[in-house]
C-alpha cells in the first residue's frame, strides 16, 4: 500500500520536527516552512511519526486509493 503525505503549508509553523524525525521525507525549506521531499510512501514509517509529531497538525499521511 502506498501512502500520500500531504503538507499545509498555512498551518505550518516551521518548528523542523517533521525534518528531525523523518529527514528523508521533510525538510524545512528557504521560506521557514516544511517541504515535502516525496509525495508518497510504501511504508507509514517515519512519516506517520512526523504527522504525530507536527504540533500545528499540519501534515496527514493518507492510505492511497
Ligand atoms: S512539524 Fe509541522 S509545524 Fe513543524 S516544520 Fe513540520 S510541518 Fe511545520
């Protein structure tokens, strides 16, 4: 199963935990707020660790359909 991991940007705060937990998916970018380096994961991983982590609730990992 593939998962799509989708960033809000607005609700972003630029904290990097996302970046310090899953450093292969997230980074912090040019602008203070997160990137996504991959649009989709096989595995929930660390992703699923970031969308814990966020404190702005900004990321969610989705099952793809
Ligand atoms: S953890 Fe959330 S608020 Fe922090 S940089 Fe990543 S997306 Fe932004």
């Amino acid at each position: 199963m593939n998962y799509k991991i989708k960033l809000d940007k607005e609700k972003c705060i630029g904290c990097g935990s996302c970046a310090a937990v899953c450093p292969e998916v997230f980074k912090v970018g040019d602008d203070g707020k997160a990137e996504v380096l991959v649009e989709k994961v096989e595995k929930l991983g660390c992703a699923k660790t970031a969308e814990e982590t966020c404190p702005a609730e900004a990321i969610s990992v989705e099952p793809e359909k």
